[in-house]
C-alpha cells in the first residue's frame, strides 16, 4: 500500500502532506468497508440457521466461548449440537469470522470428504497456532500441505520404517513394564499421566530421530513446555484475533509464558536433530570403515554391504534420503516443523489415549475383567514374562483392540476440527455457506450423537465395535468409526502407529498391573486444551497383579 501512495502516477510529487494523510485513510477506510461487506454477506447467508439459547445482543456467542463455557467447551457444543436435533447451526464471536457448527455425519463427510477441495484451513487456524507448529502439515494448507501430505505418506507406506516402529515400541514396552515394577515397590500414588507423557516422547524420538531421550529411566519430562503451549493455544481460539495479538506484542500474561516456552521447545528440537546427524554421520563413518576392512581382508575383492542399522530406518534419515533423490532443498526451520508436528501428533494421540483407557477401566471394572480374560486366555504366558506381545499375537485379543476403539470414541485426543470454506458451497444439508467462513466439526459430539451411536451412544460399551455372530472386530467402518483419526485425504497417517502402540502397552500393562485410580474415577474431566487431556495428574497406586 505504501508503494502505492508513492507511485507518481497516482500522486503527484506536489501533493501536500495532509492530502496524502487523507488519501491514505479514505483507503484504509475503502478497506474495512469491503471486509465488513464481505462478513455482512456471509452472516446473512447462514442467518436462518438456529444459534445457542445463550446467545446475546452485540457480544453473541464470546462470552460463552471465552468465559462460561471454558472449562467445558466440548461438552457445551455436544449439548447445543443435541438440542439443535443434528441440525447444522452457527455461532459468533467478535473479531472471528462468521461460523457454522456441521452436526451429522453426512455434513462431517461432507466437509471432510465429499466436497474436500471446498474447505481449507483458512487464515485463522495457521495463525493462532504457527508460532509453535510453524508451517509443519498439521496447520498447513493448499500447495504446502499436499507437498508435505505427499512426503509424508511415502515414509510412512515403506517396510523399514514400520518394521522400526514395531521394534522401538515393543522394546519401550518392557522398559515401560520394568519401570512400573520399580513404582509398585513404592509408598503413595503415581501420576500415570505423567508417566505415560515420558514414554511415548521417548518412543517418537526414537522412531522420528533415532535419539535415546531416556525420560522414562531419568523421569525427566522434556516437553512440559509443549504442555503449556497447548493450552495457550485454546486460549487463542477463544480470545478474538485482535486480543490475543495485542498480548502477543506486547508479551503479556500467558503469551510471555508462551515465548518463553517456545524457546525452550526450539533449543530442544535443535538438540534433538543435531544429536540425530550427529549420530548418523558417525555409524556411517564406522560402517564404511568396516566395509573397508571387511573388503582390504578379502584381499581387495568386493564385498556385500552390510545391512543398514536403526540408527537409518528412522523417519529423519528416510526422510533426508528422500529430498536428496528428489534433489530438494532442506533448512533447519523445515527440520524443526518436521519434529514438532511429528513428535506433537504421535506423543499427544497415545499418551492421552492410554492415560483415557485406564481411567475408564476405573470406571468399568467389568470390562478390565474380560480384556484380562481375553489375554489370560490367548496370551497365558503374558502376564509372566519380561516382553510385549507382538503384532501377530495382537490379532488375538479382538476385545482389547475393540475396547481402545470405544474408548477414543469416548475422548478423541482432537475433540474439534475446523475448516474456511474457500469457495462459495452448498453442504449436503442445504445449508449455503459462502467463501470465508469458518465452519466447526465438533469431533467430540459427533462421537456421543445417539443419531450415528444408537440410543446408548454415552455408554461404554466395547460390543458396539464386535460382529455379534464372531465376536471379531466388525470387518467395514463407517467413517464415524473413524472420526478420531479424521477421515477423508487429511485422514491420520500416523492411525496404524497409534493403534499398534496402545495394544502392545496395554495388553502388556493390564495383565502384570493393577493400576487404581487414587480418587472417584468419575471425579476426572478434561483439561481446557486444543487436545484432550485429562485435567491435571492422573494419580493411580501402582500393584502387580499376584502371581497365579
């Protein structure tokens, strides 16, 4: 704009300065004219659709958003989403783009799946969260998230870097199993949460990087920066964009905490990666030194080379040899999306999701008594032996696999998606949503809707996952059955991981432990954060299961 005002063409060089002020503002007032048009036109597209009984004169829907509802954000969309009959419905809050909040899972599908290329994620979700996820895929959009889509996915389809997944989460398995047996000899409860937190880092920087972080052996919680960061983050999406921007700049309140943490989240990515090259260049060196032997013994005849060790099968080295076939260039900030966003979708999804499972196993002690059953009865030797079952054995406990399913059903670790319609569209619904606006998935109502779940959708109730004829896993899925994963092309790449990961620990955990929750199991609820974590420490008393 500042170019503009100067170009001669359009303003003389004799103009006065007052002239130029005006000129200046009258553009600038041009300016917020055509944005409040544009926001006018897409609240009175959607101005017939039902709003929460709550809403109120000028402020809307920012109180309930910023204020009454913080603490129970999920649960307050579920209860509007159930008294609005499935219907899509909108909210406002000030400073935020005009929203709608999609409530069946044909418009879920809609958005996510059919009508995929009509919904991007806008200018605002990018925004609240680049100053900890940076461009990394999970807030990416458009060109740069399908170049990273694409990546991404040809790693994750190759054998070598699923058979290391496999080895580095049973090997933290039994570390996992060795370290619980050392709390069970131990006075007083153990934060699970906490503990789990510390596992699943190690295990992500080990897959991601080849790095042995040891947490779990030190008790050392790297990423309790990340924590918090989280939570400022929900912060941002409640606050409108011209508040938490204003803090920002003038790092106030929790966004100083914010900067604070990212840094100290930056110098650890740092570490982690050079440590990773670091590691990298020195077996390489070693195993061309071998190689060199090996042939200079032979008698200068060529030899076979050997086979590439771990330290290679990691996703950071697959992922270098990729860009340098493709002849592509990698910086350190690209390094560091990379890390952050990997390691934050891996950590958040299995150590939540394990903290969840045991909690609810507190609440339905029935269902504890038939996945040991089931284990006791597929896998006798399990609860006795120093190891994790492995994939092969895993097919065996259909109920295990069926109850962890019902449990993310329960508590998805996204409980809320979002997408910007990029385009002028119509959902399946009738619902015209113009090109701007900010449309809700609100995951966690979606899982609890009797509409999609039956009658008994609050109810844990692992069956629902079974073939009531085998007792198998039910061998097709809806995509509900999948919405804690996502579904449609940005669908989780990392869902086979996260799955194999909670089978092998818990299979392992419940048959050697009993893990009682320290307070009324039904006392818990979540914590106010873009994922969903259990509000503060999950306190258990750690036993081992007597010997029989």
């Amino acid at each position: 704009m500042t170019s503009l005002l100067r170009s001669s063409a359009l303003l003389p060089p004799a103009l006065d300065v007052p002239l130029r002020w005006l000129l200046l503002l009258s553009l600038l007032l041009l300016l917020c004219a055509t944005l409040l048009l544009d926001a006018d036109k897409r609240a009175r597209a959607v101005r017939h659709l039902p709003t929460p009984a709550s809403t109120l004169p000028l402020l809307k829907n920012t109180l309930d958003i910023a204020l009454f509802q913080r603490r129970r954000l999920y649960c307050w969309l579920l209860d509007e989403t159930l008294r609005h009959g499935g219907r899509t419905w909108r909210l406002k809050v000030l400073g935020r783009p005009q929203t709608v909040v999609v409530a069946s899972l044909e418009t879920f599908d809609d958005v996510l799946k059919l009508q995929f290329e009509a919904f991007g994620k806008g200018e605002t979700l990018p925004c609240i969260m680049r100053d900890v996820m940076g461009g990394g895929i999970i807030a990416a959009d458009g060109p740069a998230w399908l170049e990273q889509r694409k990546a991404a996915s040809a790693l994750f389809s190759l054998q070598i870097l699923r058979d290391n997944m496999d080895a580095v989460v049973r090997n933290h398995g039994v570390l996992l199993c060795q370290r619980l047996r050392e709390l069970s000899r131990r006075d007083g409860p153990v934060d699970l949460k906490r503990l789990f937190d510390l596992f699943t880092l190690d295990v992500f920087t080990k897959i991601g990087f080849g790095v042995d972080l040891h947490g779990l052996e030190d008790d050392t919680n790297h990423l309790a920066a990340f924590d918090r960061c989280s939570q400022v983050l929900l912060q941002r999406f409640r606050e409108p964009m011209w508040l938490w921007r204003v803090k920002r700049a003038l790092s106030l309140g929790p966004e100083r905490q914010l900067r604070r943490d990212v840094k100290a989240l930056d110098a650890l990515l740092a570490d982690v990666i050079s440590q990773s090259l670091a590691d990298k260049t020195r077996r390489r060196r070693s195993d061309a030194d071998a190689d060199d032997g090996a042939a200079a013994g032979a008698g200068g005849r060529p030899t076979l080379r050997r086979k590439r060790s771990n330290v290679d099968c990691d996703l950071l080295s697959l992922f270098l040899d990729q860009q340098l076939r493709e002849d592509a260039a990698v910086d350190a900030a690209r390094l560091r999306d990379m890390a952050i966003n990997f390691i934050s979708a891996g950590r958040d999804t299995t150590s939540q999701s394990l903290a969840w499972f045991v909690l609810m196993m507190n609440r339905e002690p029935s269902v504890l008594a038939r996945i040991r059953a089931e284990i006791e009865h597929k896998l006798p030797r399990l609860r006795h032996a120093n190891t994790v079952p492995s994939v092969q054995e895993l097919q065996s406990l259909p109920f295990l696999e069926a109850a962890i399913r019902e449990s993310l059903r329960l508590n998805p670790v996204v409980p809320l998606n979002s997408r910007t319609a990029t385009r002028d569209v119509t959902l399946c619904d009738g619902t015209f949503v113009k090109a701007g606006t900010h449309v809700l998935l609100p995951i966690y109502a979606l899982n609890r809707l009797p509409a999609v779940w039956g009658d008994d959708a609050a109810a844990f109730r692992p069956e629902r996952w079974l073939d009531p004829a085998t007792g198998e896993l039910l061998a097709t899925w809806t995509p509900a059955r999948l919405a804690s994963f996502s579904w449609g092309p940005r669908q989780c790449l990392g869902m086979r991981l996260a799955l194999l990961e909670l089978q092998m620990v818990l299979a392992s955990v419940l048959s050697k432990f009993e893990l009682t929750t320290a307070r009324d199991p039904w006392s818990y609820s979540y914590a106010p954060s873009i994922t969903l974590s259990i509000d503060g420490p999950l306190d258990v008393v750690v036993s081992a299961r007597e010997q029989s």
